[in-house]
C-alpha cells in the first residue's frame, strides 16, 4: 500500500514540489533553438539574482561535485599555491578535488563539529602570501556546521587570493550574497534547497574570476572547462547539450523562490532549523553544533542512542527517511535535512515520528517534548510576525 511513500527529511535529495515535477514534463526542444536560447537567459537572469552576482552563471549537467571539479580546474592553475579548508566529509573531497589538479595544496582540517576559526586561516595566509585560492564549504553536511563565509571572504580578499565556495547544501537557504561579500565562485547543485532532482550544478562566478577563468589556460577538464560556459553564455547558449527537461525545473523553483522573496525563504529556513533544534534539546538530545552561530540552516545533526536503529524505524514504521553519519559519525548521529520545499508542520512530522522511533528503541523521554518545544518556537515566531 506504502510502497511508494517517502517523507525525505535527508539533506538532500529534497521533496520536489508538483509545479516543478510539472514544468519539467514541457515537450523536448532542441537546445540549439531560440526556445532553449530564451530559456536559458531568463534562467540566467534569475540565477544572477538569487546568487546576489553581477557575474555570470555556469548550468552544468552533473552533479555538485562537478561543479566543485568544474570551479576547481578552471580557477587553480599549474603550480598554484591553494588552501582547502575542511571541517568534514565535504570539504575532504574538495581538498581532494585540488589534490588532482598540479597546485600545491595546504590542508586546514578542522575538529568535526567545529566551523573553521577565522583568525588560523588568516594566521595561515599571512605565512603563506602566495596562496592564490582558498576553498571553503558553506554549510558542512556531514556535520551541520555553517561556516562563517563573510569573514573568511574578507580575509581571502585582503591577501589578494580567490575565494571558491562550496554551498551546495547551503544555497537559497542561507544568506550568501556573493558580491557583496566578495566571493569569487559559488558552487550548488540542484538536488537541495532549489527543490529539483539532482543533475544540474550551478557555479556562479564574480567578474574577478571570470577575468581569471577568461586569460587562464584551459582546464585540464574539457568537460568542466569553465571558459567554454562562459564563452557560450554570452549567446545564451551551453558548450553541449543541456538537460533541457532540468532546466525547465529550474526556471519553475527560480519563478517559486521569487515568489516567496528570497529573505522570506531565508527566515523560512531559519525557523525551521529553530524549530528542530529545540525539538531536540527539549527530548533531551545533544546537538552535534551546539553554538547556534555556527549551526546550518538546512540541515540539523543530533547525537542519538542506537541511531541507525532509529534511523530504520522511522523509515520502516512512519515512512519519514532521515540521514546517518558519515565516516566518523556513522552509526552516532542522525542527519535531519530541512531545505527547500518544506514547511512547518513538514518539522513538526518528523519530530513526532523522531520521538516514536527513540521511545521504540528504548530511550527514555517523555513522549510529545520534542514536538511541544517546536511548536512554542513556531508560536513566538508567528506571533512577532502578526
Ligand atoms: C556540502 C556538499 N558538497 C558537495 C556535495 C556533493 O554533491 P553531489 O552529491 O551533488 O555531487 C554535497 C552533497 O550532499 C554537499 O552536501
């Protein structure tokens, strides 16, 4: 009967909302057509607005870590000095994404759980004046940490290096606005707050780093060459074929966005991580991010007895699929996503079916806590809205 039914409260893939699933079902046209051509610079257009971006807006088919390859290859060059920040799964792979490339990488891995300390990464670019790119992971998804990317930004700019940005699961949900901050490029996929499955990643690029990707050589990827988007965008039109059908779906989640007004969908996300956070506390959980100025927005991670177990139950009995840990976490903690198309009462769900799960394996708590702490969260943020 069930079968078919999923509630997915992961970080992503997210719940795709009917109008996109809709929009996405428009005929097949060709992508060398004035049709495509259309589509692609209203797409543009909006992508320039949501990313806060005077650049431009590379639409690659793949996924997010082919826009990291993509903003990677094209940024750093042979015998550049970078610096790949890591504050967990995430930000190893684009540590590794660098590694590939012939630069010569600085690693700072930072204690999971922790964002990273602004004043060791300008303690590190100081000693090291060559280094011409840092990479940085906005929200950290295997941990829940928010990186403060407006101050690393304004120290990136100081040493005269580029700044690239992973904000894959950050993206829509959590104030970024490029320009303003000074980020070169911003990388996201479309499979998190933007509401589409996944196969698009989208990499915004500042002037600056479209001058740099413009007179750089070309990447060592042919695929991810950013220089060939670039060139194609001033035509409206993609190196090779686009997925058309995805686009469609992009133009839809960009036309809702706005509709919403992004500092609405950016409260929206706020509350929503405020709600889970004291569903949890209140069940008398421990958060993996305890400092709310470095807790995501978009995705919550709690330390839980028997997680996996907990994890199954809520998938098995009340159909609500919830992440494990990775790596070192695997097995300790649970991953509760909350970006894109997701609501209050979405939270309120999947507290109520947390607080089952934990009661059945055996934790001890007063059953209907968690859910009351959201509510009353809910209740003190419409209440200074009215
Ligand atoms: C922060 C972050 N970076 C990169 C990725 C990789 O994206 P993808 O799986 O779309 O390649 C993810 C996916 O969850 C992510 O959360």
């Amino acid at each position: 009967m069930f079968e078919e039914k999923t509630v997915l409260r992961i970080p992503g893939p997210t719940p795709v909302p009917p109008e996109v699933t809709r929009a996405m079902t428009h005929a097949m046209i060709g992508h060398r057509s004035g049709d495509f051509s259309s589509l692609l610079a209203e797409v543009e257009a909006s992508l320039r607005d949501l990313f806060q971006t005077s650049g431009d807006v590379a639409v690659i088919a793949g996924t997010g870590t082919g826009g990291l390859e993509a903003a990677v290859y094209s940024m750093v060059h042979a015998g550049d000095r970078v610096l790949a920040i890591s504050t967990g799964n995430f930000g190893d792979r684009f540590t590794e994404i660098a590694r590939r490339t012939e630069a010569d990488v600085i690693s700072l891995n930072c204690e999971w759980g922790q964002p990273a300390k602004v004043e060791e990464v300008a303690r590190i670019l100081a000693e090291h004046s060559d280094i011409r790119v840092v990479l940085l992971t906005h929200c950290e998804t295997s941990t829940g940490v928010l990186n403060n990317v407006q101050q690393i930004a304004h120290i990136t700019q100081e040493y005269g290096a580029y700044l690239i940005v992973d904000a894959v699961s950050s993206f829509v949900g959590s104030p970024l606005p490029m320009d303003e901050w000074n980020v070169d490029v911003v990388v996201t996929g479309s499979q998190k707050a933007l509401g589409l499955p996944p196969g698009l990643a989208l990499v915004a690029m500042s002037s600056r780093a479209i001058e740099r990707v413009k007179n750089g050589p070309a990447a060592r990827s042919f695929y991810f060459d950013l220089k060939r988007y670039q060139k194609g965008l001033g035509d409206s039109t993609t190196p090779w074929t686009p997925p058309v059908s995805l686009i469609y779906g992009l133009r839809e989640s960009l036309l809702m966005i706005q509709e919403e007004g992004l500092q609405q969908a950016q409260r929206r996300h706020r509350l929503l991580r405020d709600m889970t956070r004291a569903g949890i506390r209140a069940m008398g959980l421990s958060l993996v991010v305890n400092d709310e100025k470095s807790a995501s927005d978009t995705v919550t991670t709690v330390f839980v007895p028997d997680a996996d177990q907990v994890c199954k139950v809520m998938k098995n009995d009340l159909h609500i699929v919830v992440a494990g840990g990775q790596k070192q976490l695997s097995g300790k903690i649970i991953r509760i996503g909350h970006m894109g198309y997701v609501d209050a009462s979405d939270m309120l769900q999947c507290l109520a079916a947390l607080e089952i799960a934990l009661v059945k394996t055996g934790y001890k708590m007063e059953l209907g806590a968690g859910v009351r702490a959201a509510q009353e969260v809910y209740l003190h943020a419409s209440n200074s809205r009215d």
